[in-house]
C-alpha cells in the first residue's frame, strides 16, 4: 500500500512523468531497452544488494567477485555483449557492486598501448577471465604527478628482460583495485633505463600471483590496502618490486620498443592516447556522480513527503517537512543541479563524439580545448554533485544517518570521485590555464577555441534587469554569469602580468593566484551549465508540460548559484544589492513552484526500490515499516549479544534482591 | 626517526608551543593532569583503540562495553571520581569509544527530574552499573518536536499502575543509545493520560529487560537500530510497548505527581532543568566538536608537510603540498576555526557558569538569551567544525579517504553533531527569533540583553578601510561583522512585517522568511565570534610570541569569513568591491604568514599519537611506513582470500597451458 502522504503528491503533475523519463534516457526505446536489464538483474537473485549494509569488507569483496564471474554467464545467457547498447545499463543496475573493474582497464591498457603481437597474445585470455588483470600506476608516495612515479625498469641486455624494483617505500603502488586480492597480471608504470639513462614512465605487463595456486610470485610483495571510506567490495592492493624479472616482450610497445641491443625507438602519435584519457573524465559522470545525486534526490524528497515535523498551521496536524521553505531550499537546488548536469553531461558527450571524429582524420586541433572541458567540468559536476549528497543526507535527520537510509553509501562513494582520476583543485588548475591562456590571446585579437570567444567580447557593465520576474529570463542570468566569469578571468590574469612585471618569477606568481584561478575557472564552468542548460530548455517540447517545468528548474539552478555566490556578482556593481534581493525573491517563489512537482520530478530518474536500496526512499513511501524490518536483520540483532555472558551478567548478577 | 620534512617545520617557531598548549588547557596545572590522564588511560591495553578500524559493529560494540566495565575499576585504582577535575579529561582520552554513555543521562535525569524517593531507589543501584539504563525521548516519527511523541501512559487507579503502549509504529522508541542490546531499564516519554484527559508528555522509569537472564519482559519489543554512518560502538535501540504496566511510583515526580486517587499535582518550577538542557548543547563542544577539528588539522597539517607532489620551482625537488596556496586555503581557515571556536567556547563556558549561579539565585531573567546563545552556537559550531573536518578529508587525497587516516572516522563522527541535541535548522530558526524580538524591540527604545545591544547602535554605512593593512585591524573587520548581522536581522524582520502587513498570516509568513532568519542567525553568532576572538587575543600575553600568532589566526578567521561570504558584505555597498580586493589580498598574505607556523600550531593541541590513531598525522611523521604496516594487519591480508577456491580458481584452472 501506498503511504497516502506521498501518493498525493502524485495526483496532479504539471507534466508527464513517462515523457521526462524518456527524455533523461535520449528515447522511448533506451527507457525501455534500460527497464529490460534492469529488471533481468534485479530479478536475478545472485546480483541483490539486500544484505549490503550489514558486510563486512571480506564479505563484500567476496560477493564483488562472486557477481562479477556470475556476470560472465548472465551476458552470455541474455546475449549481451561488452560493446553492445545494454553494457551501460548492466553496470548501472549493478551500481558498481562488482569486481574486476580494474581488470577492464587492464585489457583497455594493452589494446590501447600494446603491439598487435601483444594484443593478440593478452586480450583472449583476459577477455575470458582466465587470467586477472589490474593496472598499477600510483605509488604511496606519488599521484598526480607521473613524472615523480620512482618504480624502476633497467633493461638487461645480456638477458632480454627488464629489472623492476621498489627502490623505497614511497615507491610501493597503491590503490590499484583488483589487485589486493585478485589480480594475477598488472600492468605496471615505471621508469625506463636502457644502459643507465632514464627514459621516463612506460608500461610494463608484470606476473604477480601463480596461476597455479595463487602464491605471490618471486620478487613480488603483494596486499590489501585495508578498509576505506567506501569501495568494501574492491581489493584496493599495494605492490612492492624487488628484482622482478620480466621478458623483453612485456614493455607494451604499440608507440616505442626496446630493440634487442638496447636502441630505445619512439613510433607514432600518442596524442589520440591522451585524449581517451580525457574521456574518461567525462565518461564516469553519469554513473559515479549524476546517479549517486539522483538517488540521494530521489530519497530525500520521497522522505521529506512522509516525514511530519512540528506545526506549520495552529490546529493543523504536523506538516511534510517538505513544506517548511528551509527543507525546500536544501533540497529543491540539489534537484535542479541534478538535471543540470544531467543535460552538460548530455552536452560533453556530444562534444567527445565529435571531437573522437576529427581526431580519427589526425586533426588535434580540439585536444587542448576538450582537455580544458573535460578537467574542469569533472571537478565542478563532482564537486557539486557531492555536496549535494551530503546536503541530502544532512536534510534527513537521524534516519539520513542510519546506513539503511541508503544515504551514507551514496556519499562515501561519490567522495572519491573528487579524488580520483585528478584531484579537483588540480583540474580546475588546468582549466584555468587555458582560459588565462586564450584570455590573452583574445585580449591580443588572435582567434581562440569557441567555448571561450565570450572572453574577447565586449559587455555591458551592468544588469539590465529591473524587477524580480526579469531574473526569470534567462538572457538576463546567463549573461550575468558570462560576466562574473569574465571579470574573474581577466582579474586573476591581471593579477598574474602584475607579479610578474613587479619581478616575481613565473611559477611564482602563479602559485601567488591559484586560489583565484581555481574561482575563475569554477565561474567559467558554471556558465557553460548554466548556458547548455537554458539552450536546451529552449529546444525541448513544448508539450506534456516538460518545457515548462525544466525552465523553472533551470530558473532555480542559475539563481541559487547567483544567491550563494552572490559576492561574485555584487563585486564590481554588475548586480546591485537592489537587484540582489529581486534575485532572492525570485529564486525563494521558485522553490513553492517546484515544490509542487518535486516527487513526480524524481519518480522521472525512474529508480527502482532495489536500485536505491534505501528505507526511506521507496516508491511506496512507508518509511517507517521499512526501517523497522530492516534493522531486523542486522547482525546486532540476529546474532547473540557478544557482551551479555562476560560483561554484563556480572554486573547485574546480584540487583535482583536489591530491588 | 622523525621525518627530516616535519623536523624542519619545528625549528624556528614564532612562539612556545608548549606555552599555548598551556594556554588552551586554562593553565600549567591543568596541561599536567590532561596529560597524567592520557598517560594512564593510553597505556592500559584495555582501552587500545588499535584495531578499531578493522572491527565489525558487533566487536566495536563488545569492545566499548568492556572499556566501560574496565573504566569502572580503573577509576576505583587510580582515584578518579565521576565529579572530580581528572573525568573530562578521562572521556577525552577514550575518544567517546565507551559504552554506557546514555546510562549516564539515565542517572542524570532522575537526579533532576525524579523526586526524593525515586533518587534514593535508583541512582546507587545505577551508579554501581548494577541496572543499565537509557533515555527514551525520540521516535520513530518523532525527534525535535516533543508534543507529537505519541507513546501513551495511561493511569489507572485500579491497580494503581500505568499502562505504556505504542499505539502506531511511527511511535516507537527509536536510537536511544546503550538500549538496543544492554539497558534494562530506561527513562520513557510518554503522554499521560488520567480519566481519559491527556497531560502532555511525562518521564516514567520502565524495566525492558530481565536482571536474571536478560531476556526482554512481557510486552516489550527492543532491539538494535542497525549500522549507522559511525558509533558502531553504541547500541542505539528501538522499543515497542504493549499494555506494560509500571507502579505508580515510576512516574519521575519531582515536577508533577499522579496521586493514588489520579488527581495531577504539577510543583515547583522545572525552569532550571530547562537551563541545563540547554546547558548540554554547549557542553558537547568541547569534545565532540572542537577534538575532532583539531585533531583533523593535526593529521592534515602533518601531512601536508610530508607529501610532496609536483615542481613549484623548476629544477628543485618535488614541493610539500602545505606550500601551495590551495593547500593552505583549505587547511589554514580550518585551523584559524579551531582556535576561534576554542576561544568561544571558553566564552560559552564562562557565560553559562555565571548564568548558573544567579537561576541558582532564582533569577531566570537570562534563560531566553542563553537558550539563542546554545542554539545559535551549537548549530554555528557544529556546521563549521564538520565542514572543516571534511576539508581536511578531502585536502589528503586518496591517503585521507582510508580509514587508516583517521579523518574518515572523524568524519563520520562530527557529521551527528549537526543533527543530534537539536537539528541544526531548527537551532537557528529559534536563535532567529530571539534576534527578530531583540530588534523590534531596541527599535522601540526597550531595553535588551547585552549581547543583542549592538542591534539597536547607530552604524556607519562605509567601512573605512583605507588598504589592506587596514583589514587586519580588528576594529575594521569586527565593525564589518556587525553591520551585516544588523543588516541580515532588520532587513528580515523588515521582510516578515511586510508580509504581515500585506495580509500573509503570521505563521506563513515567517515559513516564507526562514531561510533569511537563518541567514541572520549565522551572521550574528559569527559576529561574535571574531569579537570574542579579537578580545582574547587583546587580553593574552605578550611574551613568548603567543598573542603575536592568535592576533594573525584571528585576522585570518575573520577575513575568510569576509572573503567566503562576500555578497553578505557587499550587498549594501558596506564593503567596495575594491575593498574586498584589499580583503583578498590581505587573506592570502596570511596564508603565507601562518603557513610558517602551520606544524607548531597543531603541535599545541597537543595530541598524542594514539589518540589522533592516524596513520598519516603521528608527530614523526613517518606516513608512508606506518599505512603499509597497518594495511597488512587488516583483515583483508590476515584472512584466507574468500573468493580463491570458489570463484577464482575454476576461472584460472587451464590458463597456465595457454601462456
């Protein structure tokens, strides 16, 4: 049954939930290709999260490897294929609980990097799972920085192999996943040295456990790197080297060989290696950080429906916490952020595919600009999308903080993606370099990549808008934010020609800016959103009330970025305090407008119960009931108090008779 | 050995580390008896908190039962009582890793709400753990809002008993700690019903489970509530009552009675036992909000002083990342904040013991000045600190993402902070009120408490500041406080009269302004905190460099603030846009000024390495080591791999033919 308190939310949508959904998919065809797998692995007992909660992490890794060999049999069953059009939706519905997906990046790896030879020889038996590959490129004591990686390989000619070493412990990898527990092969980076001279980072295929039995193999010191905030289900291991010998053949050699005499030869381009690095960026937003915002979305509105909190009205019964404007303004942003970068991501992928196009013809004309791209909007859409998380965690209360609420997963996982694949601050470093970059080009009357002419165009200096409903045109925001951005870009560019003509040196002078730079390239980042966003409001249809609904939650969007930084705006008069309260006014109507619409606005991300996995969350709404079962069965309560027999029956032994 | 890196952090501070030390324990007497304790508790393995990461909630929850059945005896040797000056310290020690901590607020509120009779009955039973108790206040469908509880107590004279029943599931007891698996009594709430008529909710002492076998008594349903994002140690439960009857005399009756024949006697005023419920917010600063922030620095401070990533300076070594300026943005403002919530609090402490002696007086004349004083800043301090707490996470990189950190526990932890003893929204909303009266009425020439005089002053509309040195003058920035605090409060309160005027009823219109008032709440208790911070340092001494240091931590807090929040400053014009320039500037400068100190300045928390229990915060800083060494104890490595004989072995079985 469902709980009346949320089916009345449903009763009068301004829109066709189905239509939404089936514009978020790109079809009605993908809606029903990914209601199809879903169902056919929900349905599949092997792959429940049910007891997911309650595991510990030997378990959880044990139930990874478990569903990803059962996963083998399931895509041969369905006729499913790795490159086919339901690979994406497989992944999704597992919600990444599986191992070997390190191993994927192995075989990605040498197909990229390898020789034919080398492809031929690895990727039938890795495709086929019968060998376990992982990819081991950050060390202890080394990250981002490639060059500083201190892994060695010294080629021996006399033997045809290379010598991998750990030469200190800051040089162990760690991190690498399936390579705790699982891996027998890695593909390893390290540094090249032909007859004493360092060639730099290459990538070596390494043995570490026998086939046989598992052992690690000679040299190889081999392990889990314990538990972590999140990821229990994978074997993030650690790996030492000492005089590791691997056989000439296994440097991977598709851009440069070791001849047998020691000639080092360099072959080719890499230039379309490093964009598919880029991609990758971009390629994890919409399972690793949009989904985790729309099921932190979708759980704590549903909740925020049910749940009853204190008198709004006298004499009325309490009220959906949903109807208290505070709950509204922690929530209602988080919603219309989610479609936000629901359509820039829509937007980035369009772009890489174009992009992918022209690189095949050889023209790399694009790289630095899809590199600014795909480095900034993954740490702004991580950024963003965490915090909200965390902010729909926070709105739930003491239930947001059980782990049954579904919550607390959500938010330990979408941390890392802040982390991994570059760290945020680092990415928007790099974006800022290429806006300061063709900043000055622009500013010199040299031509620059499109996403950035908005830099060399003049502006008004300040916001035409004149009452409160001006600040629901998007002309009017969109150009506010173009303006910030450019005001941030070209003062932080300043600010750098400054230190440099005053004598500071370069790198300096750009340490000197970088909390600056960072804003800069947030804001530029932001206005592309905020732009993609009204440009595709425009172009939806305009029937089933879809239009409508996605420009307020566009409108919502650019004036809660405007309302929580408004000190950007305000700073050189371009918005005054007088239109600042419009814009707050304007924004606070928005939030009881979509108010109305925000439980049919997250039934269209169409979660099943099963993919939230959450109490508080189901379609249903019976929040309570479902807590209560599910604490059930939770090992504090299945399994025998440990501290009864020797701690606490001595204690109350003898109070009987005293009381 | 002592990493050479963190060595040379230490060499030349500005000023005598242990002098502060001195400083933030209230005296030289006080830092030796911390220590003594520490010492004490430290070395009894029984109180080890080494494997705490690894541990399922069934071992932690064992492990803090035996810590507080040891702590007993510990006490007993060593001569500590529960109100002697050593406890605070002792609890410090434990890092709240303890059982039995809602057993103490058991014993708490029948010393203050139970009459004579009941006091002499309960608490040497309970004092000598010879009962456990708990405290059933939540439920289900029930936190801050006491009215709504729906547990029902109904009188009835013919057995002279009460009958307690949860009447719906929404109205079940739900996270009381130590009730899920070791109470056996507990301290319900429940609204008395007499004759039919309902008198609101009333505390009642009921037995849940057997002395003798520790099996649940009739009527009763409890258990455990499940995992949660921390306290796996704690036991919080959940209790169903049907028809359990309890004598009379169980009603807690210092405040009102039910005599024999259900006549309802209500004596005495309960207006002291509201100060000390409001008394609690405060308290829990110190060591559930201000360690974990400080112990976060610590670790992320030490940290950041050994790792090194990428060039700053092209041919030197790789840089310690303290020494870029986004590390220090993201770590510096979080130390500033502990020192300036520090100081607060020994603000807080000293208002509410100067309030206690005059309510002891029967003067309660300040109860509604305190109560905004412990909402405001429980919910400022509490936000803060866990914003803080994550920043330190994040600014570690993959490292702080491991348990073995110490910062995702910590993490975790201080999160609860924000939502138990009063949801932080909630908190403000009430502090919000206050100020909203305070301003109505200073606006009509009456008088109000001291710490609101400010809103009726006349202010300047300019600041004044001239340059950037100018905003290290605490005149200057603490003047811009206030007049953003003034401003958020009248322009609301100017909001909510408009509303009203216009015909917006009284309560909806407040709903409409909420998100403002909370806005307002912020910048009051922000304001003055860089007061009371400006006004420490002003007093501290001079020599040993001390004031000198706090006099730039303090410029810092302030100017982050200012530069955080710019739009707040900016709004009216108070603060140019020129003027926040110099307020950047003047920021960063900073940075770079304390930067020098940064390692001195988390040594003076003075944390000893196994209460940080962090592999990348110990005074040697020795990191890379020490995460190796405790990986390999996790149960990942000291297990049998669990998916070898099943899962992996068949997959690899004929591979080794093929390579």
């Amino acid at each position: 049954s469902v709980n009346p308190d949320i089916a009345s939310e449903r009763q009068t949508p301004s829109f066709s939930v189905e239509k939404l959904t089936a514009r978020l998919d790109g079809g009605v065809e993908q809606t029903r290709m990914r209601r199809a797998v879903v169902e056919a692995i929900e349905s599949d007992p092997e792959f429940s999260r049910e007891s997911q909660y309650f595991q510990s992490q030997n378990e959880r890794y044990e139930a990874a490897v478990r569903k990803a060999v059962h996963l083998q049999k399931k895509m041969h069953e369905m006729g499913w294929t790795e490159n086919g059009p339901e690979y994406k939706y497989i992944y999704r519905a597992l919600s990444g609980d599986v191992a070997f997906l390190l191993h994927r990046i192995f075989v990605r790896s040498i197909s990229m990097l390898g020789s034919d030879e080398q492809i031929a020889k690895w990727i039938p038996l890795a495709s086929q799972y019968q060998l376990i590959g992982s990819y081991a490129q950050t060390e202890l004591g080394h990250g981002t920085y490639l060059q500083g990686l201190e892994t060695t390989a010294v080629f021996d000619s006399s033997t045809q192999e290379f010598i991998l070493n750990t030469p200190k412990i800051s040089a162990m990898k760690w991190w690498p996943g399936d390579m705790g527990r699982s891996a027998t092969h890695t593909v390893a980076f390290a540094q090249l040295y032909i007859h004493g001279k360092c060639y730099g980072i290459h990538p070596f295929i390494v043995q570490i456990r026998s086939l046989q039995d598992h052992s690690l193999c000679p040299g190889i010191t081999a392990g889990d790197i314990g538990p972590k905030m999140n990821f229990e289900h994978a074997d993030n291991g650690y790996l030492m080297l000492q005089n590791v010998r691997i056989p000439r053949e296994n440097m991977l050699s598709k851009f440069c060989e070791v001849q047998p005499d020691g000639t080092y030869v360099r072959r080719g381009s890499q230039k379309i290696n490093y964009f598919t690095m880029t991609t990758v960026r971009i390629s994890l937003l919409s399972d690793e950080v949009l989904a985790p915002l729309m099921k932190a979305c979708t759980i704590a509105i549903r909740y925020s429906v049910v749940r009853r909190q204190s008198k709004l009205k006298p004499g009325e019964q309490e009220a959906k916490i949903l109807d208290y404007q505070t709950q509204q303004e922690k929530l209602l942003p988080q919603l219309a952020a989610a479609y936000a970068f629901h359509f820039i991501n829509d937007y980035l992928q369009e772009l890489f595919n174009r992009a992918y196009r022209e690189i095949q013809r050889k023209n790399f004309d694009t790289l630095p600009e899809l590199h600014a791209f795909s480095s900034g909007f993954k740490a702004l859409v991580t950024q963003h999308c965490t915090s909200g998380v965390e902010i729909c965690l926070r709105a739930c209360g003491g239930h947001g903080y059980s782990l049954l609420s579904g919550l607390p997963s959500l938010y330990t996982k979408i941390l890392a993606s802040c982390i991994y694949e570059g760290e945020n601050t680092i990415l928007l470093l790099q974006t800022a370099r290429f806006l300061i970059k063709c900043f000055m080009a622009a500013s010199a009357g040299q031509p620059v990549p499109p996403s950035v002419t908005y830099l060399a165009a003049v502006k008004p200096s300040k916001c035409p808008a004149k009452n409160k409903l001006d600040f629901l045109s998007p002309d009017i925001y969109t150009e506010a934010y173009q303006h910030s951005a450019v005001r941030l870009i070209s003062s932080t560019a300043a600010k750098l020609q400054d230190l440099v003509q005053s004598g500071v040196k370069k790198y300096d002078a750009w340490n000197r800016c970088t909390v600056q730079l960072v804003q800069a390239a947030k804001a530029h980042c932001h206005y592309i959103t905020v732009k993609n966003f009204a440009e595709t409001v425009e172009r939806l249809e305009t029937k089933a009330g879809i239009q409508k609904i996605m420009k307020h939650l566009c409108d919502l969007f650019a004036l809660h970025g405007i309302f929580s930084n408004a000190g950007v705006f305000l700073h050189d008069g371009y918005i005054s305090g007088a239109q600042m309260d419009m814009v707050t006014a304007s924004y606070l109507d928005l939030l009881a407008v979509i108010r109305k619409d925000a439980v049919p606005l997250v039934d269209a991300f169409d979660f099943t119960d099963k993919s939230l996995n959450s109490a508080l969350g189901s379609y249903d709404g019976q929040v309570y009931q479902r807590l209560y079962e599910w604490a059930q069965k939770s090992p504090t309560n299945t399994q025998m108090n440990p501290a009864y027999e020797r701690y606490l029956k001595p204690l109350l032994h003898n109070t009987l008779s005293k009381l």
